[in-house]
C-alpha cells in the first residue's frame, strides 16, 4: 500500500458520513446538469440558487447542507433515495 492510499484512508475515515453522501449526491447534480447541457446560469435559475452558489457547487466545495441538496437534486429531476444497513467492523 502506497503512502498516499494510508494518507487518503485517513483523511477519508476522518470525515463525516454525511460529508460523502453530499460529495456522491453533488456528482449527480453535476452529471445531471451536463447530461442535460446547461450553462451554469440556466442550472443555478433552475434550481433556485444564486449564480455564485452554482459556481461554488460546481466547484466541489462543500456549502449545501444533505436536506439542501436533496432538493436541488430533485429540483433538476433526480430522484433521491436513502439506505441505511448495519455496518459490521469485526465484533
């Protein structure tokens, strides 16, 4: 295992869960939109956000809440699904 896997591991299981469901359903958004060749402007108009929100957004950085992007995600035609499992860690 290289160093930088050990590094990303760590930088990765210090993160909340919630922070990689948002980047997973940012992606979508993101997809989304370029699946349905929108500007930056037409999707933030779309949405309901201001244009600086799309930029950051598009971007990756972290700023909308999980429940703030559910609705954009559903505002663009996605629909948003949640699955909660046990997580078994070897006990």
């Amino acid at each position: 295992m290289s160093k930088l896997t050990i590094l990303w591991e760590r930088t990765v299981a210090k993160r909340p869960p919630s922070s990689l469901l948002r980047k997973q359903l940012r992606e979508k958004i993101l997809e989304r939109i370029e699946r349905l060749q929108l500007t930056q402007a037409d999707a933030a108009e779309r949405l309901g956000i201001s244009s600086a929100q799309m930029s950051r957004l598009a971007g990756n950085q972290d700023i909308f809440s999980l429940d703030r992007l559910a609705d954009v995600a559903t505002g663009i035609g996605l629909t948003v699904r949640m699955t909660a499992t046990r997580s078994y860690h070897g006990g």
